[in-house]
C-alpha cells in the first residue's frame, strides 16, 4: 500500500502489520453494522456475536489482500456475510418446494411491508426459521441474486426463490396478527 490519504487507510496499513489499536479503531468503525448482518441473518444474539468476532479475526488475517482501503466496509461486509452462511450450512437443512408454489406465492408479492415499522418488521425477521431468514436477508436486504445465493449456500435456484417466497409469507402472517392486537 502507498502513503495513507484517509485515517482509515492509516488504521488499515497499521492493521496490516498488526497493530491492535489500529484493529479496534476499525472494529469500532464497523463492528455495529457487520453485527446488525450477523443478527439479520443468524437471528441469534449470541450467533452473531460468535460469527462477527470470526469475520474480523479472519478479515484481519486476509487485509494484506485488501487492494483499495477505501473499498474496505464492502470487503468486510462479504466476509462477514460469507462467515454467516459458513454457519448456517451447519446448522440447518433447507426445504424444497415446487415450482407451483414458488408461482403461487409469487402471485400474491405486493410489497405489504413498506408501511411497517422497520422495528417490527426487523424483530419477525429474526423470529423466521434458519433457511427462509438467511435467504430473506441475502435476497431483499444484501441485495444478492436467487443464482448467487443458490450458489453460495449451495442449494437449488428454485429453493433459494421457495425460502424467500415462504420467509415473505410467514412475515405477513406475523405481522398481520401483530397489527390485529396492537393496531
């Protein structure tokens, strides 16, 4: 790496060459936000806290390879978001369901939860099973294809649009009754 421009290209040079108060400036810098993914995705405070704790010891040990400082939250967060799907494949099996009723679903795909609190829809995101929780975030929150997160969780293209389809649906229900008792 050149001559630092940024703070944060200071802290990721001294960071490389394994200075720990460059690593927790940049821990604080990011640890909030890396751990929402972990939550979103895992849904489990404690899950989340062990797979952050993960990704940043291993993005430590890869920032030698990290060319641009000034890409480094994007390199971070796909290493923290790869770390939660290492964690999922080990913890869950995934359901298939037929192409009939990913059409099905797909029918009925209003976007309904525009108009909910993101407090409350974020709290019925982690209360969603393992499969449909991960590929909900990837797909509608991280912005991933159904292809990439077929391929990243190594799973079928029709599971990864089912999961999704199953997560939005369990959502509405959810919230729906929410809405009923507290308006």
């Amino acid at each position: 790496m050149g001559p630092a421009k940024t703070i944060q290209a200071a802290a990721i040079e001294k960071a490389v060459n394994g200075d720990r108060d460059a690593q927790s400036w940049l821990y604080g810098q990011y640890g909030k936000a890396m751990f929402n993914v972990c939550i979103r995705m895992t849904g489990n405070h404690t899950h989340a806290e062990d797979i952050l704790q993960e990704a940043f010891m291993l993005a430590f040990k890869k920032l030698p390879q990290l060319r641009d400082p000034d890409s480094f939250g994007g390199w971070l967060r796909r290493i923290v978001v790869n770390e939660c799907i290492r964690h999922g494949k080990n913890n869950f099996a995934w359901n298939e369901w037929s192409e009939e009723q990913i059409d099905t679903m797909a029918e009925q795909s209003v976007e309904w939860w525009s108009s909910v609190s993101l407090e409350v829809l974020h709290r019925e995101i982690k209360k969603l099973p393992e499969g449909c929780r991960q590929v909900f975030v990837l797909y509608a929150m991280e912005d991933y294809s159904h292809r990439n997160i077929a391929s990243d969780l190594g799973i079928s293209e029709s599971t990864s649009k089912s999961q999704y389809h199953r997560a939005r649906q369990l959502l509405r229900e959810r919230i729906n009754i929410q809405i009923a008792i507290h308006g």
